[in-house]
C-alpha cells in the first residue's frame, strides 16, 4: 500500500503528536484512523492504518509498556522501520525519525542560551560614544 500527499501529511503529523506523547501511542493511532476513515479515501486510510500497525510493532518490539516509552524509545523503533525493506515501514520510519528530529531541535532551542547581539561592549556603553564627523570635512581630500 502507498500513501498519497495526504496520507503522507496525516503520517507526519500523528508522528508529531506519537513523539510528543510516546505514552499514548494506542490512543493517538486509534484517533488518527478514525479521522482517516472519516475525512480521507478508503485507500489512503487503510494504508494509514497499516503504516501505524507498522509502527506500533516497532514500538512494542522496543518497549512493550506504554507508560515507559520515551524518545529514545521512538527513535529505536524508527530505526527499526527504517531497515526493513517495504515502502510503507519507511514511510513511516521516516516520518518517526523527522518527528523525533523535530522534537530534539524544539528542545534544545528552549535550553538554549539566547544569541548575543553582536554589539561590542563599547557600542552599548554611552560614555564611549565617538562624536559624528562631518562629511565635508573629508571633501577636501587627503593633504
């Protein structure tokens, strides 16, 4: 089975919310096929479904206990999805991963230290400041 752009979209994003709340994965899938049966094509919700069955095996051969998947745990299971050899495994291998990915970057972006201004002490400083120099007064040219 193959996703089209939507199911790929609707793939990408349940993998968002998966990595966001690794805990609730049942949950989250559950939800995510029922929105496929009711707004997308039979086909592209029956290869939702399959890709998230997919997924969830991953899951479980890494960590069968919800309440104990983390982030590594989803990254495990990306990686196992990412080496089988269907089209639909690395699908949604892929989409985990970039999720994951994603995941990471918004976390160390709130941890990380604010980008200096690249203003020099002494251009803030105002004591320090040089006076304005005229134009004209290099018009003249050099003596």
């Amino acid at each position: 089975m193959v996703l089209d752009e939507t199911g790929l979209s609707a793939l990408a994003n349940f993998a968002d919310a998966a990595v966001s709340a690794p805990g609730e994965f049942e949950k989250l899938a559950a939800a995510a096929i029922d929105d496929a049966r009711r707004f997308d094509s039979a086909r592209n919700s029956s290869a939702l479904a399959q890709a998230l069955d997919v997924m969830g095996s991953a899951l479980g051969s890494v960590q069968p206990e919800s309440e104990a998947r983390t982030v590594e745990t989803m990254m495990q299971a990306a990686r196992i999805l990412r080496e089988r050899q269907d089209q639909l495994s690395r699908e949604a291998g892929r989409a985990l991963l970039w999720a994951v990915e994603n995941q990471l970057l918004i976390a160390a972006r709130r941890d990380a230290l604010p980008l200096p201004s690249g203003l020099h002490p002494l251009d803030t400083d105002d004591r320090e400041r040089s006076r304005p120099i005229s134009i004209r007064g290099f018009e003249g040219g050099y003596k």
